[in-house]
C-alpha cells in the first residue's frame, strides 16, 4: 500500500499532444503515474527514480519535437506539390512573350537578345558537366582565394588525356580570359560604387530636409486670398485629362477632377479621349454631358488623326483658341484621383514667383498593398518620390515631370516649345527644355494624388520598358542643346552625368552585367573574382535605403532586391533600344488598369454628387445600350506569360550557383541561387496577376 501522504496526490493521466498540421493524427502519451512520486529514503532508489524520470521527460521532450518537425516537413511538402501543380497550370497554359502584337523590329531585337542568353546557357551548362568530372579527378578549387588543388588519384593512363585537357583550359582562363573578365568586372564594380554614392548622397539630403524641416512654402498673402473667396485671386486654372480605352477608370478620375475646390467661372476640364473602342467614347461622353449638367466646366475633344501619343493628345488639346484665357495647366492621367483641395495646396505658390514654371504633387496608390508586385513597386516609387525628386526640388530646383499631378505654368510650356512627340517620354522631354530654359520647379512631398499601380507583371514590364528606353532617346536629341545652353557648368555637369547617365544608362548597364553575367561567368572562370561585400553588403546597404522612405516594406527587403536585379534585363534591353533608336524604343502600350480607388475618396465622392442637382434624361443613353447589347458578352480568360529571357537567365544562374559548390563560395551561392529562383518566378509569371 502507498503511505497515507501520497493517497490525495497526482493520479496516473494521458496527455493529448495537439499538433499544429492538421494532417498528422493526436498522439497520446501517458503522463507520469503515482509510482513517480513515491518518496523513498534509500539513495539507491531515489537515484533510480531520478534517472527514470528524467529520461520519461526526456523521451516527451524529443517526441514533441519530431511531432513538430514532422508537421514542419509535411507542410513544406505541401507547399512544394502546390508550387510544383502551379507551375505545371502555367507551362501548360501559358504564352510566351513573343505572342506580343509588336513591330517585326522589335521581335529581331528581342529574339537577338535571347537567343544571345540560350547560347550562353548552352556554354555554361556544358562547362558545369566539364568542371564536375575535373572536380570528381581531383581538380579542386577553394575558397577563399580560390587556390588549386590538384590530387592525383586515378591511374595514370586514364587522367593523361583528361587531364591535358582541364590543365589546357585553365591556362587558356588564366591568360586570356580572367583578365579581360576581370577588367569589366572592375569597371561595373567602380560604376557600382559611384552609383551607391550618388544614392547615399541623395539619402543624407533627404535626412536633412527631414531634420531641417524644410519644404516649400508659398506666400503667406496667397494663402491668405485663397481662404477670403471674395478676394480676386483664383487664376484661370486649365485642367488636362488625357486618357485612352480606359473604361476601368474614366468615373473616378472625372468625379474627383470635377469636386475640385475651385470657383466654376475660373476652371475649364478638357477630357481628351484617345479612344479607338466606339463603347468606351460613348461611355465617356455620356459621364461629361452628366457632369456638364450638373454645372461643371468640363468639354470632350476625340482627336480625328490620333499621331503621337499623350504628347501628341496634349499638343492637340493646346492649340485651342480658349487656352490663351488661362494661365495655369493641371494635368492628371486617367487614374489619379486628386483630393478637393489639390488646387489650393498648389497654385499658391506661382504667386510672386515669376520664375517657377512646375508644381509636382507625389503620387500615393490605392491599390499598394494587393499583391507582392505592388508593395515592391511602392518601395521604389516611394524612393524616386521621397528622396530624387524632393533632394533635387530643394537643392538644383529641377527634377524630371512625373507626366501628371503636377501643375504647369501655360508661358513657362510655350517659352520651352510645347509637347514634342519626338519621344516616349514627354514629361522628360519638356521638363529639360524647360530648365534650360531657366525655369524653376517644386516638388511638395505632402501633397499626395492617389492612383493605381500596375498589379500584373506584363503591364508593369511595358511600362518600364517606356519608362527607360524613352531617356536614352532624349539624351541623343538633349546633349547638344545641353551643352550649347547657357546655364552653368554645374547644371550641366548635373543634367548630363547625374540625370542622364548615372541614374538612366549606368544603373541598368551594371545591374544587368555584373550580376546577371559577370557574376556567374566568374564561377566557371574562378581565376576572376567578386568580393563578397560587392555581391552582398553593399547591394544589402543600397536596398536598405530604399526601404527607408516606405518603413511599413521592411518585411520585403530581400525580395525587392532580388526583383530589382531581375527587372534589370527588361531596363537594360529598353536602355540600349532607346540608345540606339531600334524599333521598340517607340513602342507605347499604355498601361492597364483596374479602377480601384481608396475607400476615403469613394465616400467624399458620393457625398458631392449626391450634393449636386440630378438633370433630366440623357442623350444618346438608348444608343450606348444598344451597342452594349450587341457587344460579345464572352469572359476574357485571364493568360499568364511565360518570358523566355528570365526563364533562361533562372537556368543560367542556377547552373552558376551549382558551380559554385565546388569551391564552396557561400555568399556566392546563396545570392545565386535567389536570384535564379527569382528569374524563375518571374519568368513563369507568378509574381502579380495575370492578364
């Protein structure tokens, strides 16, 4: 019998161990019995007790943990089948990039440029085979220096040929092809360092307006006329939205344009419709004769010959006899949304400064957090916002035109020759003309105009590819006029090596060489190196900076980084088409949206229009249903592209990161095989959404 002190104790119970994945069944483990507090004076027994109980706990202990690391593994495996039978739906239903309705021109390029990587996959996939069986005959090269071993282990009539071979083709590394590779790589790494100076140097100006407080202030007296509205200063103020096949998005942008807080009788609204789809202009019209009969200044203009693109639609729109009657022009594109009081937080400041030819407002998005492709692309834009165009508003008073949400003055646009269709990039284009021509700019960090991001890759992809091929074919046609301007030597020295080259040509040219072929060239020519703090620290330094301006991205550090290494073959293929004027530098997709808009700016909308008097029946309503009805109501099935380029740069990269192995350089590897998963995603299209 068990003594009268342990009768009310612990009874023997089970223990349910309750695991995390759902798919392992409960386990049931017998708890400790009364036998385990029985108090025995003997020291042999207390020792054996002891021992029985620790090794009982011991053995919970490792059962919990290989439950849990067996739940572990099972929701990898998992999550590896869900990725393998995603990948699988892609290959299977996917389209290549070449389905794209692009000039015969562009395809030659592009197919050039991919049959150029093919080839040198080809090459380093037949020299990891090459540099596997020298490894495994004892040809080994380690790290950190990269010195070769060579152990002689095999019979002498077999390794006499091999052997031959391998030894010949080092020296054919060391003589001729490490110190060609090696000199380009110390010329990346120098524009590399140059680069992430420029950018360091942009983040301390930034940090200096931050801890100075500065930012633009306009004349307290022009406040002051703005908040008195019996006072006569409300300049005529034009506003410019440009738009083309934007079904998604025409409501919101006309609906937050036509709720500005202006005096109607000082105010004009030129919708300037681009459209080839009759529906969508019909649509159009149809919201214009809305709000013209709610007492808004708001025209149509639908251009007969539609040449030029935006640059050519602006042109267009200024021509008009009526433009002469206004002093300022506010452009906004088809999705932005500008808050009531945009007017207001930006005309004020043109009062008494008779040299400022630009306002530019910051861009905010509405749609930044609906998919990885969004949040990476609000880490970069929040950058170029926060830090490029407010360092360069405060300090040079010149910064590329963003193309919308920013305010013109009307003489500062005919002093610089007006919009030009000689480029993609029209903004650019006359914000150059413009500083040259002596006019200031001011970029107002604080005033936001929500708009929409690209969320699928495709959309993302064109746009950047306009966005850096358009630079290159405005710094051919630029440079004279730059250098011949009579502006000083700083704002030259500025113009032509910060703006242009540094931030527009060497940022994708190193990008894409150093770390997209140099860097895995370097795994099958060993005798060429890149320091670990150049493949890691610093490009670890540089995207912490990025991140700085959108604190809430930090979770995406490192895939921003990857992303940006991967987007860097579509900016180095846009920068040497716009370089060399090759057929797609003029290609001009515009970008798909998908008529999101902030649930803030729905409800103030909702609350004006329901404020405003409702008219009569509208013309042409019975018309637009018809067309409607005969449209196919088919659903378009959304297609992902599967883009050769990045699928073959993955495969490069990959091979690279297992050549790596044998040497074991593990910085080196680890970036490698990242960036080749990276290519990878990207390249079968599952990152964003699908078009």
């Amino acid at each position: 019998m068990a003594p009268w002190w342990v009768k009310d104790s612990h009874k023997g119970s089970s223990v349910v161990v309750k695991m995390e994945n759902p798919n392992l069944s409960m386990v049931e483990l017998e708890a400790p019995s009364e036998d385990d507090f029985l108090m025995d004076n003997s020291p042999t027994s207390s020792q054996e007790k002891g021992r029985t109980k620790n090794a009982k706990q011991l053995t919970w202990v490792l059962l919990l943990k290989v439950h849990r690391a067996a739940g572990f593994l099972t929701s990898i495996g998992s999550t590896l089948l869900s990725f393998g039978s995603a990948v699988r739906h892609r290959v299977a239903s996917g389209r290549t990039d070449d389905n794209d309705n692009e000039t015969d021109e562009n395809k030659t390029v592009r197919t050039g440029f991919y049959n150029f990587i093919r080839v040198f996959l080809g090459l380093s996939l037949l020299l990891l085979s090459f540099e596997i069986a020298a490894y495994f005959k004892g040809w080994h090269f380690g790290a950190p220096h990269l010195q070769l071993q060579y152990i002689l282990t095999f019979p002498l009539g077999v390794k006499d040929l091999f052997d031959w071979l391998y030894a010949g083709w080092v020296l054919i590394r060391v003589d001729y092809l490490s110190p060609p590779l090696q000199f380009l790589a110390n010329v990346c790494i120098f524009l590399f360092l140059v680069q992430s100076l420029d950018r360091l140097i942009l983040c301390l100006g930034c940090f200096w307006i931050r801890f100075k407080r500065i930012k633009p202030i306009p004349k307290q007296e022009a406040v002051a006329d703005l908040e008195n509205e019996e006072h006569t200063f409300f300049p005529m103020v034009l506003i410019q939205i440009p738009m083309c096949n934007e079904r998604e998005v025409y409501k919101q942008s006309l609906a937050a344009v036509c709720s500005l807080d202006w005096p109607m009788s000082k105010i004009l609204i030129q919708v300037l419709d681009d459209s080839d789809d009759p529906i969508t202009q019909l649509l159009i019209k149809e919201e214009v004769h809305k709000w013209q009969q709610n007492g808004a200044q708001i025209v149509y203009r639908h251009r007969v010959i539609r040449d030029g693109y935006k640059a050519g639609n602006l042109k267009s729109a200024m021509s008009c006899s009526y433009v002469k009657d206004y002093e300022y022009v506010a452009i906004f594109d088809a999705d932005f949304q500008p808050a009531s009081d945009f007017l207001k937080r930006t005309i004020p400041h043109f009062k008494n400064n008779e040299e400022l030819g630009l306002v530019q407002a910051r861009w905010s998005f509405v749609n930044k957090d609906e998919n990885l492709l969004t949040r990476l692309q609000n880490i970069n834009l929040s950058f170029h916002f926060e830090v490029e165009q407010q360092v360069n508003g405060v300090f040079i008073n010149f910064f590329g035109f963003n193309g919308t949400a920013g305010v013109w003055r009307i003489k500062a646009l005919e002093e610089s020759g007006g919009w030009l269709e000689r480029t993609t990039v029209e903004d650019m284009d006359i914000a150059v003309r413009a500083h040259l021509q002596g006019w200031k700019f001011i970029f107002l960090n604080d005033v936001e105009c929500p708009c929409e991001l690209p969320e699928s890759y495709e959309a993302y992809r064109k746009q950047q590819h306009r966005w850096h091929s358009g630079p290159m074919q405005l710094f051919r046609l630029c440079l004279p006029d730059i250098i011949h301007a009579k502006i000083s030597v700083w704002k030259k020295f500025n113009m032509i090596i910060l703006f242009f080259l540094l931030r527009k040509l060497v940022l994708p040219f190193y990008s894409f060489t150093l770390f997209c072929i140099i860097l895995p060239m370097t795994m099958f020519i060993p005798e060429a190196e890149l320091p670990a703090w150049v493949v890691c620290y610093i490009p670890a330094i540089m995207s912490f900076l990025n991140v700085l301006p959108a604190p809430r991205s930090f979770p995406f550090i490192v895939p921003y980084l990857l992303f940006e290494n991967t987007m860097s073959v579509t900016k180095f293929n846009a920068m040497i088409s716009g370089l060399f004027q090759l057929g797609s530098a003029y290609e001009w997709i515009v970008t798909k949206k998908s008529g999101r808009s902030s649930e803030g700016d729905l409800v103030a909308l909702v609350e004006k229009e329901s404020k405003l008097p409702r008219a009569g029946s509208e013309p042409n309503l019975d018309e637009i249903s018809v067309d409607l009805q005969q449209e196919p109501m088919t659903r378009k099935t959304k297609h992902n592209r599967i883009y050769k380029k990045e699928l073959a740069l993955a495969f490069l990269l990959l091979t690279a990161s297992a050549r790596s192995l044998l040497s074991a350089q593990g910085v080196h590897f680890y970036f490698l095989l990242f960036q080749g998963i990276s290519f990878l995603l990207v390249g079968l299209d599952l990152i964003g959404e699908q078009v």
